[in-house]
C-alpha cells in the first residue's frame, strides 16, 4: 500500500522535486498549491486561507492515514527593518509561517490516531545565520525552526517526529526571481551576481532541488525514526564558514 504525503508548494522549485522523488518512491503525494502540476494529485489551495487548508487536509484525512506532511510553500522577501512595512511582515508571515501552523493543526488529529507520522518544515540557513536585507524572511524562518522543535516534543509521545530542513542557496525560481530583484534595484549584471553567489559557497555551486529531496524522504523514511526536533542544514558548508 503507498504511504500517504501531503506537501505544500509542490508544484515549483525545490517542492516539486520532493514531489517527485515520493512519488517514485511509492508515495501518494497530495500537492497543495496555487499553480497546476502534472507531479502528485493536485489540490488547489492559498496557504494563507487556513480555513482553506482544513478543508482540503480534512477531506483527505477522511479516506487515508497521513504519514508524511512536507510544509514548503514559501516566499521570499528582501528588506532591512525600516524598509519593511506591516504590510510586507504580514504577507511574508502569512505564507511561510501561518500556512505551515494551519497544516501542521490540520494533520495532528489523524496522525495522532494513527500514532505515527513526520512532518518536515522547508526552513532555510537563515534559521542559523543572518544575512542583509533579510529581515522578515529570517523572523520566518527561524520561526519554522521554532514550530519543528515544540511541535517535536509535544508530540513524541504520539510518536510523531517534526523537523527543519534548512537550505542554503538552492537553485530555483524563487532564487532567480530574488537576484532579479535584486539586480532591478542596483542595476547590477545577472551573470556576474550568480557567479558572485556560486564563489560565496564552500563547495563553490549552488544547491540543487534534487538533493534537499533526498534529505527530506530520509527523514520522512524509517530510517530517520529517532530524529526529531531538530535542524538539518544542507548548505554545502556555508553555515560552517
Ligand atoms: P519556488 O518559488 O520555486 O516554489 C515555491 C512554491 O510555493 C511555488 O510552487 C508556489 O506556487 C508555492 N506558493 C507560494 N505561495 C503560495 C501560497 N500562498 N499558497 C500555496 N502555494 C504557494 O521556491 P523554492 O526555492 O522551491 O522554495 C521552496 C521553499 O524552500 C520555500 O519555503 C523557501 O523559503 C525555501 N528555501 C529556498 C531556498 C532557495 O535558495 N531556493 C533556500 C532555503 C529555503
């Protein structure tokens, strides 16, 4: 019988390579998203409408045991504090963090009942590390970090197990959308910030989709059954520098 995985975001970037890889590996794999994606069994859903998130996660719940919940949707948002408006703190908090709570209430009742599951937060090295301009971004992240960790110890004894999965610079839409931006607004070369962002890593490339994938089915896997609470950075070494 395929293991049940309920992801957010899954339509795009480093989502849609977890996506794929459960899918391969005998998953059946629910993508909450708001575009279309031929990968899993769409479900049409604003992360930021938590009612909408219920609805959606109750229904499934209703016809299958949930094993594995992979909250991911995201947004990224570059300002220091004086640039960032209420507004902007909102919106960003909305997406990555409420979202996440919302899933996260809608899975326990059925994981509890079945007394097993895992779920992964798609965090990010910012949980670890502070980088410029990154205000309301960092306050999300780390608040994901926060949520895998309380979440953990509230629920172990239902032997459910949350943890953070923290990237460092993956390439994605949402990275090439970011140095876009950035290159709008300082009229800067694209090529040369992307060689610039490869030079910054130990490694000295960029992450890819596929390997933050691999990270995240072990710790879904029972493999990982006593890893829980904690921090998992992929970042090709640049949280050690
Ligand atoms: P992406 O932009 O390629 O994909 C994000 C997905 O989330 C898209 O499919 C989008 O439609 C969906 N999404 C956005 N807002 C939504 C909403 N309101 N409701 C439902 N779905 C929504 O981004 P990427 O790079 O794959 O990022 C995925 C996660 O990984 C994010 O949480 C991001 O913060 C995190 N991350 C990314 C890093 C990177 O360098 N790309 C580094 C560290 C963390």
């Amino acid at each position: 019988m395929k293991e049940i995985c309920i992801i957010t975001g899954g339509s795009s970037g480093i989502g849609l390579s977890i996506a794929k890889l459960f899918e391969n590996n005998n998953y059946l794999v629910f993508n909450l998203d708001l575009t279309p994606s031929t990968i899993g069994t769409f479900r049409r859903c604003d992360v930021t409408d938590l009612a909408q998130i219920k609805r959606i996660i109750d229904a499934i719940a209703e016809q299958h045991s949930i094993d594995v919940l992979v909250c991911n949707a995201g947004i990224h948002f570059s300002a220091n504090i004086e640039n960032t408006t209420e507004e902007d703190l909102d919106n960003v908090f909305s997406v990555n963090v409420k979202g996440a709570f919302a899933a996260i209430k809608a899975v326990l009742p059925n994981m509890k009942h079945h007394q097993k599951g895992a779920i992964i937060l798609i965090s990010s090295d910012q949980a670890l590390i502070a980088k410029t301009n990154s205000f309301a971004y960092n306050l999300s992240k780390t608040a994901l970090a926060s949520i895998a960790k309380t979440t953990a110890l509230d629920y172990a004894l239902y032997n459910i197990r949350a943890n953070a999965v923290c990237p460092g610079t993956i390439e994605t839409p949402l990275y090439h959308q970011a140095i876009n931006n950035y290159c709008q607004k300082f009229g800067a070369d694209k090529e040369q910030i992307h060689q610039q962002e490869e030079n910054l890593q130990p490694l000295k490339r960029l992450g890819r989709p596929e390997e933050v994938a691999e990270l995240v089915l072990f710790l879904a896997s029972s493999k990982a059954t006593f890893i829980t609470g904690s921090l998992q950075v992929i970042d090709g070494g640049y949280t050690a520098q």
